[in-house]
C-alpha cells in the first residue's frame, strides 16, 4: 500500500539498518561490486543478475557523485539512528553505498518474498 512504502522509505529504523550494513561491507570488502553483491545476497537472498549490477553500480556512482558535492548531506545521513557508527569509513562512499542499500531494502523482492 503507499502507507507501506511510505514508511519503508522513511523509516529511522531501516535507515539505520542500511548505515550499519554499509559501514560493515566497507570494513570486509574492498571493492563495491563485492560490496554490492554481499548486500544483494543478504537482503534478497539471491545473486544479482548483470541487469541488477549494472543499475544498483550506476546508481552507486551518481550518489558518490552527489555526495562529493554534499559533504554535509552525507554526515547528516549517515548521523541517523543510534547503532555505534564505524568512524574509519569514508562518508562519500558509506552514504553512497548506504542508499543502494536502502533501495534494495524496498525492493518489492525484498519486501514481499524473503
């Protein structure tokens, strides 16, 4: 319903869950296609198909862009929820990294069937 994908979208909760789940890739995998693939396979349950990898990468690059361009706006996302945050990462590329992963958290995929 728009109720629930209001609330999936802003939600302190999952946004919190997609900080910590970045900041934790960051920390294990050095590059962001492994990054990207562990987060795909630990929210949907599935590897990603070229089409997914392609979107979710290209994706990636535009907010890092946004980013390098809006410090401010990425240590203000990345200020959200309570969980202890991983001080060592870059915020450019965990806040970047942070919104693929919030997308895939409202994937239709994600949300209905896992």
């Amino acid at each position: 319903t728009p109720l629930q994908a209001l609330v999936m979208l802003n939600d302190p909760h999952v946004l919190e869950a997609s900080r910590v789940l970045a900041e934790r890739l960051a920390k294990e995998h050095p590059t962001i296609e492994e990054q990207l693939s562990q987060a795909f396979k630990r929210i949907v349950c599935r590897s990603m198909k070229p089409q997914e990898i392609e979107l979710l990468t290209s994706y990636y690059e535009e907010e890092k862009t946004f980013y390098n361009q809006n410090i401010k706006d990425a240590k203000k996302l990345l200020a959200i929820g309570e969980y202890p945050h991983a001080e060592e990462t870059d915020p450019v590329s965990t806040a970047a990294l942070m919104q693929v992963i919030h997308t895939i958290y409202n994937m239709e995929e994600a949300i209905t069937k896992t």
